[in-house]
C-alpha cells in the first residue's frame, strides 16, 4: 500500500470533510452486535471516532505513523500501525471492518483473505467515498477543470476505481444493496482550499514542479463563490457493503 498522505497528515485531519450520519445509520441497522469494529486506513480518525460512539471497542490501523500521531484519541479506540493485507488481529473479531477513501489503495486479494479472516460470520464490511464536491455551477466547472486537467496526470493510477465510484474493484462477498448518499456541510473559504490542498495529486504536483497548484484556483474561486462568510458545499457518496457467503 502505498502512503500518500504522511505529509498532509495535519491538513487532512482539519480539512477533509466527515461522513454524514445517514451513511453510519444505514451501516448499524444491518448490524445486530456492536462490541468490535475495525476502521482500515482510519487517517485521521473521523471513522473510528464516529463507530466509538456505538462499539464498546474500535480498532483503527493505518500504515503512516504522522496520519496516527494527529488522529483523535478516545478510551474505546486502539490504534496501530499496520498494514491492511496483514495485521496482529484475532480470527473472527470484528462485527464491522470500514475502509474510508482508501480500499483502492491495498492489495485486494490480500487484504480481502485478511477480511474473511478476522469478521465475524455475522459480520459485515463496507467500503465508501466521496465525489467531487457541489457549490455551484461555476466552482464546480472551476474544480472539475483542475482536477481533471491540471493535475490530472498527477493521481496515482489507482485513483481510476475511485473514478468508476468503487463499482469496478474485486468484492468477494455475498453484497448487500446500499443507498447513495449526498453530505452536506458549510465550510468557509479557507475549508475549501485546505481541502483541495490535502488532495495527493497536488503533493505530487508539488514534489515535482516546486510550487502549488491549488494558488491559481484562489482567486476564480473567491469570484466564483461569493462573498457570504459561509459557502454550502455538499459531497455525493458511494458505497459497497457486503457479508461473507456462508458458503464459503
């Protein structure tokens, strides 16, 4: 796996938006205990901090020790430093494992043996994401342009199953029919563009050219969103969840 948010990890836990309750409330209806979950490639935290409210225990792994050392810490989450193909954990464990804008990033086969392993027959696993984010008709035309055009070349070829919403990855489970969600939030302008700055493309970018994209979208986007002190901002969701066939 690789790791490509080491060193944005400080941006991402302040600027990468949260998961709506609609998404989590959809998850645990489909779950009839909630003592173990285990949030893969938690980041910065935000899943494992939401799935602590509900299970007595959470488990949250990532491979960057910066993204760990800026999660927020609660009594009931454990975190580690692991891979997602290959973790310390118990067989059958877990009631819940969540993988948040990250699955496209592991190896699928190992990581899915690694899955079977440690979930309980009851258990289920859920993978999700979000698009690009909705303001308006000219910041999103402003975003689209630069996401697809400027820095383009820049995502890493594994961005292509985030691209097709998930629907092209391996999932070896017996799936169950999710909804799609649209989150909704109200960010001010420096929100947006911390954002937009925790974006791994645009730390490519920078790696390579010495200098940020994300400066000459400043000013089109001020324009483009307005003076109020708020800017409404909404990310469509998509999801995969599943369980494991009991014939297996």
């Amino acid at each position: 796996m690789k790791d490509n948010f080491s060193t944005q990890a400080d941006l991402y836990s302040r600027f990468r938006p949260d998961y709506c309750q609609q998404l989590y409330d959809f998850l645990l209806h489909l779950i009839p205990a909630k003592n173990t979950a285990w949030d893969c490639g938690t980041g910065n935290g935000q899943v494992a901090v939401k799935l602590s409210e509900y299970f007595e225990e959470v488990y949250a792994t990532d491979i960057s020790a910066n993204q760990i050392k800026n999660a927020k810490k609660k009594k009931n989450i454990f975190y580690s430093i692991q891979k997602a193909e290959k973790t310390s954990f118990a067989n059958h464990q877990f009631d819940l494992i969540t993988v948040a804008q990250a699955i496209h990033w592991f190896d699928f086969e190992k990581f899915y043996a690694e899955v079977k392993r440690t979930l309980k027959p009851s258990g289920i696993i859920a993978v999700f994401g979000y698009n690009l984010c909705k303001i308006n008709k000219e910041t999103d035309k402003i975003i689209h342009n630069f996401y697809k055009n400027i820095i383009g070349p820049y995502w890493d070829d594994e961005r292509k199953y985030f691209d097709k919403n998930y629907a092209t990855i391996p999932f070896p489970f017996e799936e169950i029919k999710s909804p799609r969600f649209n989150c909704e939030y109200e960010w001010n302008f420096e929100h947006l563009i911390g954002y937009l700055n925790t974006w791994s493309s645009v730390q490519h970018f920078i790696a390579k050219n010495h200098s940020n994209p994300v400066a000459q979208l400043i000013e089109p986007l001020k324009k483009a969103c307005g003076d109020e002190p708020e800017i409404k901002i909404s990310f469509p969701m998509f999801m995969r969840v599943g369980k494991i066939n009991p014939d297996e």
